[in-house]
C-alpha cells in the first residue's frame, strides 16, 4: 500500500473573476521512502497541490475536493480540524521558500522546536531541549547547544532552512513536502540542503515530495516527477524516463528552455505565450496555445493520461519520440 | 515577432481612457465620495453663482421681514435684520472657499518644497528643516491664528496667512515621509541610471508618486482651514461685518437661537456638509490617482492581467 | 583576434559604514575591494557569485549611482572624474536594467510616457519623429503597439522586462548592465528574454555586463566569466575555459553545485560541497578571503593574501595554488 494517494485532487478559488480551478483533477501516489519531484512553472498549482494535501487552503474562498486522499491508511478528508493539526505536526511535514516567515522572531530557536516536542510527543521541558539539540546536530548547525538560545535574526538564510528542516523534522515524519525549499539560497547553501535531504531519506526513510521550478534539482534527488501545468499533472513518471523519453509538449518545452551549465552554444527555445487563465474552461489541451509539437487531433480533442511505459503516463497527442534519448533508456 | 494570444480570442479590447477619466470613474464608483463631490459642487456653484440666482442683497437690511422663518420667498428664512439667511449663506460660502483654496494653495507653495527637499535631499539639511518645522508645529494652531491676526489686524488676507503658516508644517512632514519612501525606489535609481537629474527625480516622478497621500493632506488641510475661519470670525477675528461669513453668522445666531434656530442651523449645516464632503472625497481620491485601482472596463474575461496576450 | 575594450576597471572600491559585530564600533565594509574588470565592444562579461559577494555593488559603482573609487574607462573617459552634467550625458551610453523590472518603472506613467522619457531625457528624436521611434522600440523589444497606453502593474513579469530593456534601448547605449535580469522570470519567459538579449546584442553591437547568480545562464549568454568572493574577483577567464577547466577551488566548488537537468548526469557528478557560510563582510578572514570555506586551504592561506595573476593565456585566478 502507497504511503500517500491522491485521486482526483480539485481546489477552486471563487474571486470576481470567476472560479478559478488552481487544482484540476491531479493523481499520484507516493511509496514509502519515495522522493518524487513536483514540476511546473509559477500558477501551475504545484504548490496548491501541497497545500489541499495539508488542507491549508482557506475555504472560501478555497475549496478542496477529492475522490480520494489517504496517507497510510487513513482518510485525510475526514480527519477533524483537532485531527488534522495532530496529523500535520507528526506525520507529514512543510518547509517552505522564505524560511524567516515561518519563524517566529521574539522566540528563541529552542523554544520553537521544544513547543513541537512538547505539545505533540508530550516530552518533558528537558528531554524536549535533548532531543532538540539532537536535531539541530543532524541538519548540520554547528554548536548546536549555544544557538538553541539564539533568535532567528541571528541565523543566515541557509541556517535558518536548516532550522525549519529540524523543526519539520522533529516528530519523525514519514512525509516531508518541500516548497521551493532552496530556491532563496545560494547554490553552494542549496548543495548543503540537498546533501542533507538525501541522508534523511536514506537513513529516516522518509518521503519527500520536492516542490521546484528547477529541473536540475528534480534531475538530481528524485525517484520520480510529476510535471504540472495550468493545475494539471501533464506528464509523471520515473525521472530517468521522463527526461529522457519525454512525452508531452510542455515537459519537452521546458527542458528546451532551461539553460544547462555543461552545455555550451545552442540557442534556447522559449516557450511562447503565457500560460492560460484557470477561470477560463478549457475542453482541449491547456498547452495547446503555446505547443509547437501540436498535432491536428490537439484541436479535436482533450488528451487523456495514457501510459508511455512501466509508471509512465502523460496527456499529449504528439508523438515526440523523435526527441528522445534512446541511448539513455532501453 | 509572431504574437498569438494565450487565450484567443481576445473580443473586447480594455479602454485605454486617460488618466483624468480613469480617475474619475474610479472616484465616482465610491458612493460616498460621488455624494461628497455632488455635495461640494453644489455649493461651489451657489457660491460662484449667488448674485444672478438669489434675488437677494446679503447685506441688505429690511426690518420689516426680520427673523422669518423658512418660506417660498426666504428658503432659509432671514435673520434679524431681515437679511435673506440664504443669500448670506450662498456669499459666505464664498469667503469659507476662498480662506480654503488660498490657505491650501500658500500652505502647499511652502510646504511641498520643504517636504521635498527635506526628504529627497535628507542629511543635515533635512534636520534643520525639519526642526524648523517642529517649532512651528509646538504652537497651538488656533492661537498662532489668533496672535497673527492680532498682529496684523482682521481682513481675509491676514487670516489666510495665519492659517496657512499653522499648515505649512504639516504639509512638509507629510511629503517628507512620502518622499523619503519613494527616494528608495527602483524607479528612481532606473531613471536615474537614465541621465535624469535630480529636478526631474524630485518634480517629476516623486512628486507623482506621493500625489495619495498630499492629495488626502491638502483636503484634511482644506476643511480644517474652512473651520478655523468660521472659528475665527466666530471670535470676530475673522472677517469683518457687514461682509457675511459661516462663522460670524453663526456668532450671531446665537442669540436667537430659540426664537429663530434657521439662523443657526443653516450655518452650521453649510459647515459640516463641506467639511465632511471634502474629507469622503479625500478618502477616496487616494485610491482612485493610483492607476493600480483602475478597473478597466468593456473587459471581457479572457483579459486579465497576467493571461492577457503576449509572452 | 582582438577586440575593442568599451569599458575598463581598475581597483574599483566600494566602502560601506557597517558593524562587524552587532553593536560593535561602525567601521568600513568593502563591498567591493580592488575589482578590475575588462567589457569589450559587443560582447558580454558575466559576473557571478553568491548573494553579498558584490556583484550588484560592482554594477552600480560602474554606473556611479553609489560612491564607489578607482579608474573606471569608459571609451577612453574616466567616468569617475567627470563632472555631473558631462556625467548625466555619459550615462546615455551605460544603461542598467534590473531583476525586479515592474518596479524600475515608475508606476504612474504608461509604457508610452516612460519610453518618451528616455528619449526626452537626451533629446533624442524630439517632434515628429517621436511617435514613430515609440512604435519602432516597442517592435524592437517584440512588444504590441496597444501597450503603449497601459500602466506598469498591467504587464507581466516578462513585458515588464522588456519593457525595461525597450526603455535602455532608447537612449542608444552601447553597454547595458544586467542586474539579475532573469532571475525572477519562470524558464519559459527567461528563455524568451535571453533570446531578445542576444538578438539585440547582435543587431546593435551592445555589450552586457551580465550580472547573476545564476550560472547556467551565465555560461549561455557571456563571452567571458569573472568569478567574484566577498568583493574580489577570484577567476576570471573566456567563458569555455572557465567551465570546462575551472582553476580556483571556489569556482570548482561552485560549478559542482549547480544541478544539471540531466539524471545521468547528475548521478556521476563528483560534487564539492561547501562547509559553513559566507563570512560576514565586515570581518573578513585574513589572507585569502576564502580561505574559512576553502577545501585546499592551508595555513599560509591565511598570511598571504592571493592577486589575481594569470595561469594561462586570458585565465587568471586568485589562488596561491594555481
């Protein structure tokens, strides 16, 4: 049994422009120990994803529907408010981009990873500051003891996510989803997180669902990716396979406009246009406007989800094998 | 370049109005400025339009008719030396305007700058400005008004004066504060990166862009200068008798307050009407300069901001 | 083949007030200390390093819009000897263009105002042939006509940019400073606005200072690469030869840190990992100023403080190493 499913997740906002659909009919399931990336560009719904999983969209002006979202076992949709607090504290964990918001300025770092402690494992005032100590060890601030006492202000970007990193981490979770996590860090501070991502998950066994506009990133640490665009999943699968047999117009789009570091010279294919307003209907394929691999059935019908091979799905008339790296995947 | 529309087709194309009627539009969307302006308009009207439609001398005395009430011939009924109270209104409102618009516009020709300069400039020069306007802002606003006029003696000019030194400081502080947020803009170091020196910086693009809040300080600064006028004649140390006057009138309203109260409430009335009209207006005019809260209408709903045309 | 030089710095210094301590007694922060950088005509210099290194600062000082010192050559003139109006006029030919673009647009003017603006500043194409050089910018920078009557919060992330880079453009200058021009655009409009850079580039003959953190897109769009530390340039070098043989350790330790698109790729990477964080500006360490991070240092690192020399024809480093 997957640790997390998720079937046909919609969330709607209604504003004066209409109802905007952010979260249109998005599935997946997630094993335990599993890291699957979350793709797409800003508006695609990737972080709305999360934050239904979490129910922490406010409703209204939110809505949050589903056929189904269980994590092990158990019906989040049915959980009770008291319930559902419990069951984010100690089960499924976020951390996310701008790490001075999420904390608290006038309290200490210790005291904020105690309260968790405390409040949710109902550890006492002493082994909460132990276990505390602990933590911080394990995501890598040095003198861990001296900086319990220190405020937020006190500690750089990077230390601050490592902060929020212990914090999520502090009642064991078997999930922990990452919102952009690195992206207000420096490449050498992302290199440290990251680092640091791959031992939790080999050593905790924890699952990880890693939210990022950065291919790279997703190329590097995931077992599998699920790339999203106008509140959709377009395309998932194994990240070894959807990089190199891609097999929707916008996955391909995207890895031919993003600019590569080991790579020199050609020129880059910009994806045209904008992405489509979510208040609009749209009966054929969201990317149809910008695609350039669009065929004549784009304009007759939808795509649905077909599947390319083993775990491999994605919506697209197109036949892009003509891109693929055949040498990369047998 | 191609260009194709992310969410084709485009019908209806926003208006592009000018600027003047964008803000309009968005004033008037506000029910309470809209009533403030009609309110307003029509007292400037009456002021500006006294002699040709009300037939009646304010200064003209008739003891024949003293202390009518309301009638088809007096609307606001006269006073007690039979002068129409309408009329009287219709001429004082004029002074009240007048004493506004000037105060307004002496208080704003000195108090702009310094808030300008102040705040733009900043260092050593704006302490002392700053200081400056910190000793004048120690004096009781109505007692400078009083010991000026004392001074000098009672006409419009004096009062005008004494009420605009008392809002000069007020005025400055207020474009100092917005000035020393807007200085720190991308936009002015943008321009500046341009070649635009620091005249164009400072009247151009600051001054535009602290128009929200000096434009909400100029009507505070307006209506206060409508009260400290009536307050003055009020004192009768404001303008003299026989020229009519929301103050003065209501000074000598007061004696006859229960045998004719007409003659204290139409003052009264003329006085809160215009200042509240004045202070809904400035509320609202905030908001509707900043082209951000332009609706633009004859939109359809394909175009939004974000998914309209183009990359 | 030689290149014509457009721009050259030598010892360019930017000096702050700041603390090195909390509550310590104020003292001088070098943002940027002793940078020497070379802008041929028509080409592009990237200039990367993390976020406090003083990159932007170096920018800026380039443009004299903070107090910065040193010799900054600017075809053939000493831009920091010049005096105010001759400085206003020579800022004509250096323009800047920022990452937040919607915000370097001054938010009560239209698109069509804020172009007239720049070409009323220098009294460029004044009376009749205004209009049409309006419409000819717009098409330049790949924008629609219609735009011209719109405000700036109306564009998105990507028109604003352009429209920011159609602003630069009318003032006809020869180097435009990029100030992390892309960095807060999603791929797709990057690509879009990348593309538009090195059209431009080719068309007009302009050279860029591209500034950014972010390496990917530096190796795109640069003809060279200068690598900067805590306000010095540590390498510097063609851009090829800087990313296929990277001589400092803080360069190395960079580029293995990028991820790449690829997972093959990123599998067999041999990856340096950074301990710690930058060092606070204001108390930096003694001797090599990377020293407190760097995975080679030894002990006379911390004695000697390394120049910039070269290692190979057009590859220098700051490394007592290499």
């Amino acid at each position: 049994m997957p640790l997390l499913t998720v079937k046909n997740l919609r969330t709607r906002f209604s504003t004066d422009r209409g109802t905007v659909r952010a979260v249109d009919g998005v599935s997946f399931e997630l094993e335990e120990g599993e890291v699957m990336g979350l793709v797409g560009e800003s508006g695609s719904g990737k972080s709305i994803t999360a934050m239904s999983i979490m129910r922490l969209i406010k409703e209204p002006p939110g809505r949050i529907e589903a056929d189904e979202i269980t994590f092990d076992g158990v019906d989040l949709l049915a959980l009770t408010p008291a319930q559902l607090r419990d069951y984010r504290a100690r089960h499924i964990s976020m951390i996310f981009q701008d790490p001075m918001r999420s904390l608290n300025p006038v309290l200490t770092i210790g005291r904020q990873l105690m309260e968790t402690l405390q409040r949710h494992l109902r550890m006492s005032a002493r082994d909460a500051r132990r276990r505390s100590i602990e933590l911080l060890e394990v995501v890598g601030i040095p003198r861990a003891e001296k900086r319990l006492d220190e405020y937020p202000h006190q500690f750089s970007g990077g230390m601050r996510q490592r902060v929020m990193i212990a914090i999520a981490l502090s009642c064991n979770p078997r999930l922990l989803i990452a919102d952009e996590a690195t992206t207000a860090l420096d490449v050498t501070i992302q290199a440290q997180i990251i680092d640091l991502i791959r031992r939790l998950r080999s050593e905790m066994g924890t699952a990880v669902i890693w939210i990022s506009h950065d291919l790279g990133l997703v190329a590097g640490l995931c077992d599998k990716v699920s790339v999203m665009y106008a509140g959709r999943i377009v395309e998932s699968g194994p990240v070894r396979e959807v990089f190199y047999r891609p097999a929707h117009g916008y996955t391909l789009g995207l890895m031919n406009c993003t600019p590569r570091v080991d790579d020199i010279g050609h020129r880059l294919r910009p994806i045209e246009g904008m992405p489509p307003n979510l208040a609009e209907p749209m009966p054929l394929c969201p990317f149809l406007p910008r695609c350039e691999m669009a065929v004549a059935a784009c304009r007759e019908s939808k795509p649905r989800l077909e599947t390319i091979a083993e775990g491999h799905v994605a919506s697209c008339h197109a036949n892009l094998s003509a891109y693929w790296r055949k040498e990369k995947v047998a | 370049m191609a260009f194709h529309d992310a969410s084709t087709p485009v019908a209806v194309e926003p208006n592009y109005d000018s600027g003047f009627r964008m803000a309009m539009r968005q004033l008037l969307r506000n029910k309470a400025a809209a009533a403030g302006l009609f309110c307003l308009l029509l007292i400037v009207f009456l002021a500006v339009f006294a002699p040709w439609i009300i037939p009646y001398d304010p200064t003209q005395i008739a003891l024949s008719s003293k202390l009518h009430g309301p009638s088809w011939e007096h609307w606001l009924g006269t006073d007690h030396f039979g002068r129409d109270v309408l009329a009287r209104m219709a001429h004082g409102a004029r002074v009240s305007l007048s004493v506004g618009l000037s105060t307004v516009a002496f208080a704003a020709a000195f108090g702009v700058p310094i808030g300008l300069l102040s705040g733009y400039v900043g260092g050593r020069l704006d302490n002392v400005l700053m200081r400056l306007m910190d000793a004048f802002l120690t004096f009781p606003p109505l007692l400078l008004g009083v010991a000026i006029v004392g001074l000098l003696g009672a006409d419009l000019t004096t009062v005008t004066l004494a009420l605009g030194i008392v809002q000069i400081p007020v005025l400055a502080r207020v474009v100092r504060s917005a000035t020393l947020v807007v200085r720190e803009e991308t936009y002015i170091t943008a321009t500046r990166a341009l070649g635009a020196g620091s005249w164009r910086l400072v009247f151009q693009h600051v001054l535009r862009n602290i128009l929200s809040p000096l434009v909400v300080q100029i009507t505070i600064v307006f209506s206060a200068a409508i009260v400290a006028e009536a307050s003055l004649s009020f004192l009768g140390l404001g303008v003299q008798p026989p020229t009519p006057s929301w103050g003065r009138d209501l000074a000598e309203a007061r004696r006859f307050m229960v045998d004719a109260p007409w003659m204290f409430l139409a003052p009264t009335g003329f006085i809160i009407v215009s200042v509240m009209a004045i202070n809904f207006m400035g509320d609202s005019l905030r908001d509707s300069l900043d082209p951000r809260s332009w609706v633009r209408r004859a939109v359809t709903s394909r175009e939004t901001p974000r998914a309209s045309a183009d990359r | 083949m030689t290149q014509v030089v457009l721009l050259s710095a030598e010892g360019l210094t930017v000096s702050f007030p700041g603390r090195a301590r909390p509550f310590a007694k104020p003292d001088v922060v070098r943002a940027v200390d002793g940078v020497d950088i070379t802008i041929k005509r028509g080409q592009t210099l990237g200039l990367v390093g993390e976020s406090g290194c003083g990159k932007s600062t170096t920018g800026y000082a380039l443009l004299r819009l903070n107090k910065g010192t040193g010799r900054v050559m600017f075809d053939g003139v000493d831009l920091m000897l010049l005096p105010p109006e001759k400085l206003r006029s020579m800022r004509r030919r250096i323009q800047i263009i920022f990452q937040d673009a919607a915000a370097s647009l001054d938010p009560r003017m239209t698109i069509g105002d804020l172009i007239a603006e720049a070409l009323d500043l220098h009294k460029l194409h004044t009376g009749g042939s205004r209009q049409p050089r309006v419409r000819e910018l717009l098409e330049l920078v790949g924008i629609p006509q219609r735009f011209a009557e719109r405000y700036p919060h109306e564009l998105s992330g990507g028109q604003a940019q352009r429209i920011a880079i159609c602003r630069a453009l009318a003032v006809e200058p020869d180097l435009i400073i990029c100030d992390e021009a892309v960095s807060a655009l999603d791929v797709s409009i990057q690509a879009q606005i990348l593309n538009l850079l090195q059209d431009l580039q080719q068309r007009l003959g302009l050279s860029f200072l591209f500034i950014s953190h972010d390496l990917s897109v530096v190796r795109h769009i640069s003809h060279e690469v200068a690598v900067m530390y805590l306000g010095k340039i540590v390498e510097q070098a063609p851009t090829s030869l800087l990313f296929e043989n990277p001589r400092h350790p803080y360069t190395k330790a960079l580029l293995s840190a990028v991820p790449v698109p690829d997972p093959d790729v990123e599998k067999a990477r041999e990856r340096i990992v950074l301990a710690g964080d930058l060092p606070n500006p204001a108390n930096p360490p003694s001797g090599c100023r990377f020293r407190t991070r760097c995975p080679v240092a030894q002990s006379k690192c911390a004695e000697t403080l390394p120049t910039l020399h070269e290692i190979e024809q057009r590859h220098s480093a700051a490394c007592l190493f290499v």
